[in-house]
C-alpha cells in the first residue's frame, strides 16, 4: 500500500510547487512590487519551488517506474550515478536567475516609483483612447449627417430638454419636399409650437418616452392637416444619443388611398348583385364572390375547392368556350347551372378574357335567367292580352271618336248659329236702339225749347212737363246702358271666336290715363258720396296697345269702383316696378270680394252678390272684368285682385313697357 502512494504523493507535491512556482514568477515579472523585502522573499520562495519541483518531478518518475507503471528503463536511466549531478546544476540555474533578477528588480523601482509610472501610463493611454473616440465621434457625427442629408425619407431631429420641452433642432433635405415647407423658421420652437396639430394626439410624449427610455417607437399612420401639411404618413421616432431623438416619416397618403380604393372595390365586388368569377383555364375557381355561393348555395372555401364542370351538366362545353374567348376576349352565351341541392336552372354568362402577371383568366359575370324567363313568359302572356284589349279598346274608340266627331259637328254648328244670332240679334238691337235715344235727345229737346215755355204761369203744367222730361232721360239712360250692354256682347263674342284684332301701336301712357279718368267723370257724377284720386307722373313708360282697348279697361274697372265704393274714394296710381314693368292699380273702399268669389270674377256673366258682406246685386251682365281680362292677357300682361281683410279692393294691371332704347338705337 505504501509502495502505491508514495508515488501518487510526489505528483501531488509536483502539482503544488508548480503553482507556487508560476506564481512567484508571475508577481516578480509584474511591476507592481512594493518593497525590496517583499521581491527577496519571492526570490528565495521562487528557488526553493523550482528545486522542489524539479526533485518531486525526478522522485516521481523514479517511483513510478519502480512499481511498474512506466518502462523500467526510466527506473535504470535516474539510478545511475551520474544523474546525481541533474539537481545540482538546476539548483545553480537557479541560483544565477536570482541573483540576475535581484541585479535588475530591487535597485531600480520604489514603489511610489511604480505607482507614478502607472499612473502616467494609465493618463497616456486614457488619452489616447478619448483621442482616438473623439475622432471617431467625429467621423461617426459627419457620417450620420451624411446618412441623413442623403436619406430619402423625411427626419426631424429634437432634443429634449430637462423641463420636458422637446425642441426642434433640424431636418433634412426630403423633410422639405415630403411636407412642401421650409422647414428653417422652425428650428428652436416646441414640437407643439412647430408642429400645432400634435398637440392633442399624444405623440409629443410617445417622442418623449423614446428619448427618455431608449424604446423606439414607431406608428404606420399619422394624419396630419394643418396649414400647407396634410396628408398620412408612416413615423418611426428613436434615440440616438442621450437627450437627442431623430424621428423618420414617409408619405403615405397614396398609399392609404390605394389601399381604401382597394379596400373598397373589393367590397363593391364582394358584395355586388351580379355573381362574379376568376376562373383559371384548367376550369378551377380562383375567385367567387358573395353572390355566387349564394348562387350556387355552397360556401365560398367549397366554392374555390371547386371547377366549372361541378357547377353546370354543360361541362363539355367548357373547352370550347375557353378556346373561343381566347380569340374574341369577350363573349356572351347561355348555360344551364347546377345548385347545391341538384337543381337545375338557367344562367346568362358574360365572359372576358385577361391576361394578369403573365397569367390567363376568365373574368365572368353570371346572371340567373329563371325569373327572368318567368317573367318574359308573363310579358309574352301580357303582351296577347294586351293586344286583345287594345283592339276591343280601339273599335270602342273608333266607335266613341265618330260619336263625338258627329257631336263636336253639331255643337261647331250650333256654337255658329249662335255667334250668327247673337251677331243679328245685337245688330238688329243696336239699330232701334240707336234711333231711340237720338229721337229721345231731340225730343227732350225739342220739349225743352218749344213746350216748356208755355207751361209758365201753370203748375199743373209745369209738374207734367218736368215729370215728362224726367221719363225722357230716363229712356235716353237705359237705352245707353242697353247699348253698351250690346256692345260688349259684341266684343266678348269676337274675342271668342278670335276674330277681335287690337292694332297694337306705342301708347302715351299719361295720355290714356288722362282721357279714361275724364270720360269717368259721368260715373262719379251718378255716386256723388264718390270721390276719384289720381296719382300718375307724367314720364311714364310708353306701352304697346290699343288706345281705344285700354281706355275701356280703365273704364270698367273705374265704374266698378264708383258702384260698390258707396261713400268714399276710388284711387288709381301709377308706376313702375322693379321689373320695368308699368304698373297701375285702381283701388275702392268698397265692402271687398268673397274669398270664395275672388277666382270667378274674370269669368263671363260672373258676378259677386253676398248678403254676409252687405253686397247687392249690381247693374249690368257682369261682362266687364272678363272683357278686361282677355285685352290684358291679349298684350302680354296680367291683372289680379287683392282685397284686404281691412275692406275694399285693389285691382293690380302690369304691362311691359316700350324699349325706347333700341328703338333709338335703330334710328
């Protein structure tokens, strides 16, 4: 047992006094050494160590070999009896390394020595390396401003300040062109100042927290609209030293509405009316919409699992069509179609032919016919007994047109026969009636001049003879008023059948007011309690018209005023409006027109009794207001009623006025 360990405890020596070694050599080839003493002590360790170790190396081998482990010519080769010179002439290398290391070790370096030169090499190389970093921060600086003044996206670049303001500090070129500004006024403001529309977004402090934290941050649509700015844009803000942020921006304003167009025309197509299909040549469904499964009634995955020949019993077809589209690139054509559930149904399909990254397709739009032919077997249906009617309906017309053309041939002569009487009668009354009332006029006064005279002196006499001049006015009177009556027959029965004819010529408008308003005299005369107001300038507007027309109009209108006024004043004033148009409004204090009267006073033979609002039956056939109706409208005019719920009635003639200014013009 002995014999085995011995050799195991000079290895381990061995192991030990190589490290003791390898440290001592190490502290002495350091040049931090404190003190002589302490080098000596190492000196003297160093040599005992190396001596050990070398005799626990040669006791080791020696052992070793003796109990077998190595070749016994390693236990004859240490046993001879020169190998006793092997430890002497390693103790005296030694010896000579110590004294050589004392020569160079201990006179030359003190300690505070060391720390010194130590602390100038450490001075020399610290500045060196803050050279050698600041030059690199330089070229690392001009390079990063190279890398942005290049880049073609767009940089900002802030600092952040220890109050939390992130200032803007710079930008680059494509910062200019991608927002459209200069960016130069901007340098030294706030983001918030520079950049107005962030200011309630949260963006300033996601910036901020990229400063702070190192974290960068980015978003892939920031909208903007302030001012010159406005668009989408892609942002990516991160630190790039601490206190300094550079933020990247691209515009993606047509991107965005690339992809909303796209997002758009995709749901237009998903959810059209009409089915829709991508089919490649091989027959299979590249594309289907919702339409179409719900054409078919199979979902849209089972769809694309799916070919043409699934869908149609017409699947021989399907070559032939693909072939033909390919020379044609459009065509139309009819199929039959197969449901999920095995029905069988019409369809129409549209088919174009496209070419799409080096690829072919059909594009096709599929119409379901059922309905459709329903619908043209109901029309067809319609359309007979339609015809049916249509000659039931025309030999009923037939029958109804030739009734009413012998009707409308009877009532044409019996509307002649009555212009024909009315023409005769009226003349034939007009002829008597004329003689009348010139008889009655000399009568009353010839009776005036030889009869009366020789009444004198007799009362009795003179009563009759009053009383009988009396009753010759009176027949004069009602024979006038007969006679206008007659006349206006007369006139309504022309503008009737069209044959009365205004000759039309430029009329003094002052001139014709002027002559109506004196002829009306005689009317206000029989109303005493009646008073006439006129307030006409002189340079008004001329018309055109017919003098003798217009005269009557403003006759009739200012006789009507004069009968239903009963006390008071009738009022004609003149004017122009904003139109140009001339204006004249004659207005009463009369009691007013019914509300339910005021649309059929310019009817014939209309006129307006209403014991409600104390209104009698007036004199006349009520042909006055229509008369002057049909002359006004005759001249492109208008007249209308406007009765206050005050009391009387204002009735409002405008006609347009003469252009003197082209007529100057032309001469």
């Amino acid at each position: 047992m002995f014999t085995l360990l011995t050799p195991l405890i000079y290895w381990l020596l061995t192991a030990v006094w190589a490290a003791v070694l390898c440290f001592c050599i190490k502290r002495l080839s350091s040049r931090k050494i404190q003190s002589a003493f302490f080098v000596t002590v190492l000196l003297i360790l160093t040599i005992d160590a190396g001596r050990t170790l070398f005799e626990s190396v040669y006791f080791g081998i020696w052992r070793t070999a003796q109990i077998g482990a190595l070749p016994t010519w390693f236990r004859d080769l240490l046993g001879r009896p020169e190998m006793v010179f092997i430890p002497k002439a390693v103790n005296l290398l030694t010896g000579a390394w110590v004294v050589y290391m004392l020569i160079n070790k201990l006179p030359v370096e003190t300690g505070e020595q060391l720390k010194a030169e130590d602390h100038l090499r450490e001075l020399e190389i610290k500045t060196e390396q803050q050279r050698q970093t600041e030059k690199a921060l330089r070229a690392s600086e001009e390079q990063f401003r190279n890398i942005v003044d290049s880049s073609p996206m767009g940089i900002h670049l802030y600092t952040l300040k220890p109050n939390q303001d992130l200032i803007f500090t710079g930008s680059n070129p494509a910062a200019d062109i991608i927002l459209g500004i200069d960016h130069t006024p901007l340098i030294g403001k706030t983001i918030e100042e520079a950049f107005p529309a962030l200011e309630f977004t949260g963006i300033p402090d996601h910036y901020r927290e990229a400063c702070t934290s190192g974290r960068a941050w980015q978003t892939e649509d920031i909208r903007y609209r302030n001012g010159e700015i406005n668009g989408a844009y892609q942002v990516n803000a991160f630190r790039i030293q601490p206190g300094q942020l550079a933020v990247q921006f691209i515009d993606i304003t047509n991107l965005k509405r690339s992809e909303e167009a796209l997002t758009l025309t995709k749901f237009t197509v998903d959810n059209a009316a009409v089915s829709i299909f991508w089919v490649k040549p091989d027959g299979s469904f590249t594309y289907v919409n919702n339409a179409a499964c719900e054409l078919f009634g199979y979902s849209r995955d089972e769809m694309l699992s799916m070919q043409v020949p699934d869908l149609t019993p017409d699947a021989a077809i399907r070559t032939m069509v693909w072939e033909k589209l390919t020379s044609i690139h459009h065509m139309t054509f009819e199929i039959t179609g197969r449901k999920k559930d095995g029905t069988i149904f019409p369809l129409e399909v549209t088919s174009h032919y496209i070419k799409f990254d080096e690829k072919e397709f059909e594009f096709a739009f599929i119409v379901d016919r059922t309905k459709r032919r329903e619908s043209e077997k109901a029309i067809a249906s319609l359309n007979k007994n339609l015809e049916n009617l249509i000659i039931e309906r025309t030999q009923a017309l037939e029958h109804k047109a030739a009734q009413l053309e012998e009707a409308n041939a009877r009532l044409t002569e019996v509307d002649r026969l009555k212009s024909a009487l009315l023409s005769t009668v009226s003349h034939e009354l007009k002829t008597p009636l004329t003689s009348i009332i010139g008889y009655t006029k000399l009568t009353n006064r010839d009776f005036a001049r030889d009869f009366m005279p020789l009444t004198s002196g007799n009362t009795s006499l003179t009563k009759r003879a009053g009383r009988m001049n009396t009753n010759l006015a009176v027949i004069s009177d009602e024979a006038a008023r007969l006679l206008g009556l007659i006349d206006n027959f007369l006139l309504l029965s022309k503008i009737k059948s069209g044959t009365a004819y205004q000759e039309r010529q430029p009329l003094d408008t002052s001139s014709i007011i002027q002559r109506a308003t004196g002829l009306s005299q005689s009317y206000f005369t029989a109303y005493p309690d009646v008073s006439l107001e006129v307030s006409a300038p002189p340079d008004l507007p001329p018309i055109m018209g017919n003098p003798d027309s217009m005269t009557q109009v403003l006759l009739n209108l200012l006789d009507n005023g004069a009968k239903f006024s009963g006390n008071g004043t009738v009022r004609l004033i003149a004017d122009t409006t904003p139109a140009n148009n001339l204006r004249i409004t004659i207005s009463d204090d009369g009691p007013g027109i019914p509300e339910q009267e005021r649309d059929k006073i310019f009817e014939p033979f209309h006129q307006v009794y209403d014991e409600e609002y104390h209104i009698s039956k007036p004199t006349g056939a009520g042909l006055g207001l229509s008369i002057c109706k049909h002359i006004i409208d005759d001249l492109d005019g208008s007249i209308n009623v406007n009765c206050p719920e005050s009391g009387g009635c204002s009735f409002i003639i405008e006609l347009p006025v003469v252009d003197t200014t082209a007529e100057k013009n032309q001469t």
